[in-house]
C-alpha cells in the first residue's frame, strides 16, 4: 500500500496539533483563576520577594525543605483596607517534571487552600483535590508531614511529598517572612 505525501503531510499536521495539546494539557488553572477562586470579589496584589540569605535559611529550617528559589511570588488580597489572605506560588519539580502550587493562607497563617496550577507528570501522580482539602486548616507543625497527620495516596508518593513541601515552604515564607514571626 503506498501513502501519497499529501496523506504524509497531512498526518504530521494532525500529529503536530496533538503534541501542541499535550504540551498544553499540564497546566490545570490559571494564575488569574486560582486567584478568583481562592480570593473572590476581593483586591489582590502581586509582589516579588527576593529573600536574604538569612531569610531563606530561616523559612527552610521553618519548613524543613529547601527552598527552590530565593525569588518568591507573593499575593495578599484586602477587603475594606484589610488582609483577608495571602498566597504563595512554589513551582518545583516533582520527580523529573515542574509542578506550580499556589499556597493560599488565612491572615492568621492556617492554610486556606492549596491549588495545583501546573503539572507537567503524567497525569496519574496528581492527587485529586479530595485529597487537597484534606490539608485545609492545617498549620506549619510536625503533624504536617506525609505518614504522620497528612494521608499518603498509592501510587502518588512523590507528588504527596513535593505538594506537602510545597505547602510547608509557602507556610513558613508567610510567618518567617510575610508576618515577621519566628
């Protein structure tokens, strides 16, 4: 059987357009919607940290994880003048692919939500977001671990840890750094 090069072209297109789709496809939600979602109807603002020394080691020994970066994207959002919220965005990879979280914290420091933005892993190593609210009210405490107060999922080991790490990090960015206490 012989295959004209019209047919030839014509699949590569179609293949083409599906590896541009499959690119696309990690990302799950978008900044302004994770926002939307996690502050509604309320003002945001967006700021860059760039940490000290000191302040990265302060929230790595807080959050007993390495922080992927010393530059740190920070929102707070206000209702009348006053925090209502803060969010922290961690991108780090998870096993060998990038994964985007958007930590956002209530004004006394529990975490409010954590929100996966992007994820470049097969898609079978996300936890569903069930298992996300599970972590909601949670604190920066030694509770706040996989195996001790934080569930493992089967087959999603490393992503439950890259997550809680994530979630541990943005915790002691915004008492370490955002609300100043130790």
């Amino acid at each position: 059987m012989r295959i004209s090069s019209s047919t030839v072209l014509l699949l590569g297109a179609v293949a083409a357009i599906g590896a541009a789709r499959g690119a696309a496809a990690d990302v799950l939600l978008t900044e302004k919607d994770s926002l939307a979602r996690a502050f509604p109807g309320q003002a945001v603002e967006r700021r860059t940290l760039y940490l000290t020394p000191e302040q990265v080691a302060a929230v790595e020994k807080a959050a007993r994880s390495k922080m992927p970066s010393a530059v740190v994207t920070v929102f707070e959002a206000r209702s009348d003048g006053a925090v209502t919220g803060r969010a922290v965005l961690d991108t780090h990879v998870v096993r060998t692919m990038p994964e985007t979280v958007l930590t956002v914290v209530e004004p006394d420091g529990r975490l409010r939500m954590a929100l996966v933005l992007q994820f470049a892993e097969p898609p079978d190593y996300l936890p569903r977001e069930g298992w996300l609210k599970t972590l909601e009210g949670r604190k920066l405490d030694d509770e706040l671990w996989p195996g001790r107060g934080v569930r493992r999922v089967s087959g999603s080991t490393l992503t439950v840890q890259a997550l809680t790490e994530a979630v541990r990090r943005s915790l002691a960015i915004d008492r370490q750094v955002l609300r100043g206490r130790p």
